[in-house]
C-alpha cells in the first residue's frame, strides 16, 4: 500500500502519489470548447481528493478533429483563459493537471466540427485521406495546442493515441493501409508520433512533461498487437516522450473496448497488465496502467510486480472525487464503481457524466 502513496517524478513534474485521474470526456465544455463551472468545480473536487496527477478529457487540436458536442478546445488562442481558470482552480485546491491533446481522425463528428472526417488512408470507411501537407499541419496543430496548454499553466500535456482516434488510427494496421514512409511496418506507422513528438518538444521546451496514452493492443483482430505497441512506445522514448499511459481497445470495440464492463472481481481488474508489463520491459520512463483497477491491493500489486509504475482510473472517479483520500485514511474497499458505463449517458444528452447507479441507489 505504501507504494501507491510514494513520490514520483514525471520529467520535472513532481507527484504525490501514483494515482492519476485518466481523461475522461465530460461533456461539460460550453459549445466554443471552454470549461464551464461546473467542469472547473469537477477538477478542483479531484484535486482536493488527493488524486496525484489529474488529466483533462481530450481537447481537440483541430477543428476536423473534434470527436463531440460539449467537448475541451485547444485549438485557437482564445481557449487559453477559460483553460487558465480551470489550471489555477486545481493548483489552489493543491493537485497537477494534465492536458490531453487529440485528433478524432475518422471518429470526428462532422455535425458539429463542420468538417470532413480525416482518414489515415483508404479503409472503405470514408473520409478524406491525409495528405503530406494534412501530417504537416497535424504535426503544428499538436505543437501549437501544447504550447497554448502550456501557456494556460498546465503542468503536462498528454498525447492521445488510444482507443482507436485518429492517432491510434496509425498505429492500427486495420485502418493503416497507406502505402508511402507512414504505412507499413510499425516503424513506419508509428512516424508520425516522432514526428508530432519533436514539433511538440520544440513548441514546450525541455523541461515540460509530454505524456502519451497508447494502446497496448486494439484487441481485434488484425489490430494493432503487443509487441507492435512496445516497439511503438520505444520509438516514442526516444522522440522524447517523459511516460505512457497504456490502456487498450477500440471506441468500436463493445466487449472488449477500453472501458470494459462487469469488474466485478479482483482478476478482471488490472485488465491491460500484460500489455503494461511487455512495454515497460522496453522502457526506462515511468509507465502509467489504466483499465479496470477497483482496489488498492490489486493497484498495490501491479507496482510491487514491476508492471507499472502508476495507477490511472476514470470510472472509479466519477462516482467518488474523493477516492485516494478514501484509501489513504485506510478505508481500503474497493471504489464503489460497478463498471456498467452509465455514466455516459448524461454527458451524451448533454447533462453532464456522473454515475447514475449512485443516484439510483441514493448513495450522492
Ligand atoms: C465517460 C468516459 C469518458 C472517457 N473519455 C476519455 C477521453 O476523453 N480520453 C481518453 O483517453 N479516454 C477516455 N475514457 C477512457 C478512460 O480514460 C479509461 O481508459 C477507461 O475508462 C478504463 O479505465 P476505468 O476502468 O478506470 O474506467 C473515457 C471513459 C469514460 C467512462
């Protein structure tokens, strides 16, 4: 249990703990993509429950790459101030805050993005298919939204290339079919990460903390393997990458997609280990598990055996903000989440997510 209350650091951000808040889409930005009240209120509530390290919901980089109504921009200058309140709220309530940075790809809604989806290549599934000049300007729009995250005073950024967004899309061979230097093997699959990873190192600076969320496998078949996913972070190491979150699956992938259902026991828990295991064997950064921890003995577990180095959580976090502060008193039930995903109902009908068995049962 100590192990999951010791310091670590990320580049030169210092953690309390290992426990970190994975992004979460809340459905609680206002329609031009700034945090409402209500969002920065959320944030502050985590950051005073103890949760080490807090990463925002995804923020979109691009306009063509907006995955959502109600969804965090980052896209253009003015997202800065709206984004500062939301950074000073968690600093003065004492937690760190991380800005995820993403591209939609193919899973863009073009309703409300006004745009066209952006495809790897030509899958049969529609979309326009990335030119060099579209990487060109992916490549600045990743580098100019860390700069602005920066500039809002968040203390990391995390790039989102999970779950089958657009660049989890590149990395996949079932979307990847592109027949020039970013298709083909992972070495070439995974280019594209270099490439964004430099032009967003050269946009923050040295010093500032670049995490990235990978899939440790897409979990379908034809997808994206393990050993692919380690090789993958290994190149994304050397970019400059300062940790990686691993989780795994498809948004498209029912069963079996990142926010799996029915944890209901200790050995469903934990349920992308083996992938975190295979990618921090290749790794000297810290390693980051999410998917399914619901108790701090299992949590406990995966740092003693070396399989990560900390512990990300969404679903426990909607129902209880206050869970580490819970364990670290030493009330060590398991978080009071039951897995059903009916939090994202709310945050669909624009209600905003929060955990509706809880309301069910009277328990908020
Ligand atoms: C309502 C909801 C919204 C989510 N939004 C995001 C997101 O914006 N970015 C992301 O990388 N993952 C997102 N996820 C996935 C979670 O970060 C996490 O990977 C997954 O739910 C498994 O962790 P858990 O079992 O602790 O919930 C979301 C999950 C939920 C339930």
């Amino acid at each position: 249990m100590e192990r999951l209350f010791a310091k670590i650091s990320i580049n030169t951000l210092n953690l309390e703990n290992r426990f970190v808040r994975s992004a979460t889409w809340e459905g609680l930005a206002t329609a031009e993509g700034a945090p409402t009240p209500r969002l920065v209120e959320m944030m502050g509530d985590l950051a005073a429950g103890g949760v080490g390290l807090i990463i925002t919901s995804h923020s979109f980089v691009h306009p063509a790459g907006r995955a959502t109504p109600r969804q965090l921009a980052v896209d253009r200058d003015e997202c800065v101030p709206p984004l500062r309140e939301m950074t000073q709220e968690v600093h003065r309530r004492g937690g760190k805050i991380a800005c995820q940075l993403a591209h939609a790809g193919r899973f863009a809604d073009t309703g409300t993005s006004g745009h066209p989806p952006w495809s790897v290549s030509d899958d049969g599934g529609g979309g326009r298919v990335m030119t060099h000049e579209d990487l060109d300007i992916l490549c600045r729009s990743f580098a100019a939204a860390a700069a602005r995250a920066k500039e809002a005073r968040f203390d990391a950024v995390q790039i989102h290339s999970a779950h089958g967004y657009l660049l989890s899309q590149f990395l996949s061979p079932l979307f990847n079919r592109r027949k020039d230097e970013y298709g083909g093997g992972i070495e070439n699959r995974a280019r594209i990460h270099q490439e964004i990873i430099a032009a967003v190192r050269s946009a923050v600076g040295e010093d500032f903390p670049i995490l990235v969320k990978i899939n440790g496998g897409d979990h379908i078949e034809g997808g994206l393997t393990m050993e692919e996913a380690a090789a993958a972070a290994r190149m994304m190491e050397e970019a400059g990458v300062d940790a990686v979150e691993v989780s795994g699956g498809l948004i498209t992938g029912g069963r079996l997609s990142p926010s799996r259902t029915r944890i209901d026991s200790p050995e469903k828990e934990a349920y992308f280990r083996k992938e975190a295991k295979a990618i921090k064997e290749v790794l000297r950064i810290p390693v980051i598990l999410v998917g399914g921890i619901r108790s701090p003995l299992v949590a406990a577990d995966v740092l003693a055996s070396g399989e990560a180095d900390l512990i990300s959580m969404s679903r426990p976090f909607i129902r209880e903000p206050r869970l580490v502060e819970r364990w670290r008193k030493g009330d060590a039930t398991p978080a009071r989440c039951v897995s059903d995903n009916l939090c994202f109902r709310p945050a669909l009908e624009g209600k905003g997510v929060f955990c509706v068995t809880a309301l069910r049962e009277g328990s908020v």
